[in-house]
C-alpha cells in the first residue's frame, strides 16, 4: 500500500516539472527565435503603426535609423508616402 502512495507521489511530481517545464519553455521561446519578430533591432528597422485600410491594402509607419517613413502597400503596388527626419535623430 506505501508503495501505491509513493509511486502516485513520484507522478505527481514528474507531471508538476513537466507543467513549470513547459510553462518556462512557453514564456522564453520568444528570445530564442532567429530573425523573427523584435530580434530584428539590430538594423535599426521597426514597425511604429499599421492601420488597415481593406482587402490587401495598409499604411504603415516605420522607423528605419534616424528616419520615420510612412508608406502605403497595395495588392500589387508600395508607396512611398512622406518621410521625414526623427528629432534628435544623431545618425546612429
């Protein structure tokens, strides 16, 4: 009979590793994806704002270095609509 209770103890125990395993695995698995997402700093490249305009078609501001851009994207087509310098923008 103890060994019953051990054996269930033991289960349960593996389970619950198994549970905060996959539970670490889930919250950290963003840092480890490869030139995927917010990895991508390193070239000065981010998506600021996107507003969807219909099937296909958005505006999208994006910062790229020292600049901002706004463009518009098409079904078939890219748009470069205003760019501007960002303030205190030193160039790096």
């Amino acid at each position: 009979m103890e060994n019953i209770y051990l054996s269930a103890i033991k289960m349960l125990l593996v389970l619950g590793a198994m549970v905060f395993g996959g539970l670490a695995l889930y919250r950290y698995m963003g840092k480890w994806r490869v030139g995927q997402g917010s990895g991508n700093r390193g070239h000065g490249l981010s998506r600021v704002e996107t507003i969807h305009l219909g099937y296909r078609k958005f505006v999208s501001v994006l910062e790229v270095r020292n600049r901002v851009l706004v463009i518009g994207v098409g079904e078939k087509e890219l748009a470069l609509l205003a760019q501007w310098e960002k303030e205190g923008g030193d160039g790096a």
